[in-house]
C-alpha cells in the first residue's frame, strides 16, 4: 500500500492535470463554436452552388469543363486533412486509417498530399513522402489547417485543378474528417476530381425558390465556365474547414473525458487518503491509550 506522502502527492498532480484538461476543455468548446457557425453557414452555399452546376452540366454535356486534361499516367492523388497538435481522441488516428485503407485500394501509383503535421508524420512513416508538386508549391500544408484562408485554400485547389487537367493526374481523392455534431465526426472519401455528376437534381425539381424547368442566360456552357472554378475552389475550403471543426469536436470531447477520469481518479485517491490517515489515526491512540495503562 502506498504511504501517504505517496498519495497526497499524487492526489496534487491529478489536481494539476484536471485544471489542464479544464482549460483545454474551455479553449476548444470556444475555437469549436466559431468553427461551427463558419462551416454550417458555409455549407448549405457551397452544396447549392454544386448543385446548380451539376444540373448545368448534366443539361448540356458539353458544358461540362471538368473532364477536360490530357492523357495522363492514370497516377491518383490522395489528400489527407487531419490536424497539427495531438490530445484530440483518435481523430488524427481515424484519418489517417482511413486515408491507407483508400492508397491501398489503389491500382496505380499514388501521391499522397497530407495537410496538418500529424498526417504528414504517420504518413512519412508508411513510406508517403510530401509530393514534389507540394513542396515546389511555396505552400506550407500545415497552415492550410492552422490559420484556414480563403486565398490560400484556392491557391492549393488551384494546384490540384492544374495537375489533373496537365494529365499529372487522373483522379484526386479527399480524405476527411465531416463535422457532423459535437460527439460525431465522421471520416469520408470523396472523388474531388474528375466532378461527379450524379448529384445532380432531377429534371423539374425544386432549388432554392424555383425549379431548374427554365431557359439559361446566357447558356449552359458559359454558366459551367464561371462555375466550375469557383466551385473547386470552394469544395478544398470546405473540406478545411470541416475538418477543422471536426478538429476542435474531437479535443472538446477528449478533454471531457480526461476531466471526468482525473475526477474519478481524485475521488478514488482522495478516499485512500482519508482512509490511511483515519488508520493511522487509530493506531497513535490505541499507543496513547497502551501507554497510559
């Protein structure tokens, strides 16, 4: 059994813990709150603007711009987005699970784009190294998740869009982590390149406050033109963002459950405590008491 100096020294460093983890607890549900009012605000935007132009381009085929590239090496770019810090449960974990599990199913040669500094790790590790393309880029991947910004975001959608229509690529891959709520994050797969069709709305059905049964101005293929750009560029920010919440979710979360077990811990130490020293208490009287008689 442990003595009590023992004891009471771990019962203060399970106390400085639990305001640790309170404190990272405090600052994630603050970062989480901000991520979240960005990402589902952003959301329903960006599926409505896929959605229009889905139904361009499934209205005229010619519209559709995405498949335009040369013949490439049929080489698949796979871009993981996951985090640069750790205490955050088994976000980066899952990401980067699921991100081997897709290179694996992979016929070709693969390219593997890994965004926030734990993904770079775990990935270098099973033999991925940064992609030339990346580190000739001029962008550091890890502040696409650290300090998100538009400008940037486009500039790595720009990166992507120009390999795979030079022919570099033949398919680009997302994999991530979808903010869902605080307790789930869910890890996709998503084809980002070549732009997937079958989203599109049926014929007559309803988007926004009117119905796609109309003439387009000034025509299918011009609409596609000035959409298709923006809407790639938007789908990369997204993602980051997404994951970002996702992110903050996860460590909100893990730093609850830390809490809660350095509570349990305390209460658990703090009852072995009481309990050794009313023992010794017992016995310094039973020897006061023999040694009187």
């Amino acid at each position: 059994m442990a003595s009590l100096r023992e004891i009471k020294d771990r019962i203060g460093s399970v106390r400085s813990t639990l305001k640790i983890t309170n404190a990272m607890k405090l600052v994630a549900s603050a970062k989480l709150r901000k991520a979240q009012q960005t990402i589902e605000g952003l959301h329903p935007y960006e599926a409505t603007l896929a959605s229009i132009l889905s139904y361009v381009c499934a209205a005229s085929p010619r519209a559709f711009a995405g498949e335009k590239r040369s013949s490439g090496s049929g080489k698949t770019a796979v871009v993981v987005v996951a985090s640069n810090s750790s205490l955050c449960g088994g976000f980066n974990v899952n990401v980067v699970r699921k991100a081997l599990d897709v290179i694996y199913e992979c016929e070709e040669g693969v390219d593997v784009f890994a965004i926030g500094r734990k993904a770079a790790e775990a990935l270098r590790r099973e033999g991925y190294p940064v992609p030339e393309l990346l580190s000739d880029s001029g962008l550091n991947p890890e502040n696409l998740v650290a300090h998100t910004d538009y400008e940037e975001s486009v500039r790595f959608a720009q990166m992507l869009i120009d390999a795979y229509e030079s022919g570099v690529y033949g398919k680009v891959l997302l994999v991530y982590s979808h903010f869902v709520s605080t307790s789930r994050q869910d890890v996709l797969c998503e084809t980002y390149l070549p732009f997937d069709l079958q989203a599109a709305p049926a014929e007559g059905d309803v988007l926004a406050d009117g119905t796609f049964d109309t003439i387009l101005e000034p025509g299918p293929e011009a609409i596609a033109e000035s959409l298709m750009p923006l809407v790639m560029r938007l789908k990369i920010h997204t993602v980051l963002l997404d994951s970002v919440a996702s992110e903050h979710a996860a460590r909100t979360i893990a730093m609850q459950t830390a809490s809660d077990n350095a509570k349990d811990i305390l209460d658990e130490l703090t009852l072995e405590y009481n309990k050794g020293r009313q023992q010794q208490i017992t016995a310094e009287l039973l020897d006061i008491v023999g040694g009187s008689q």
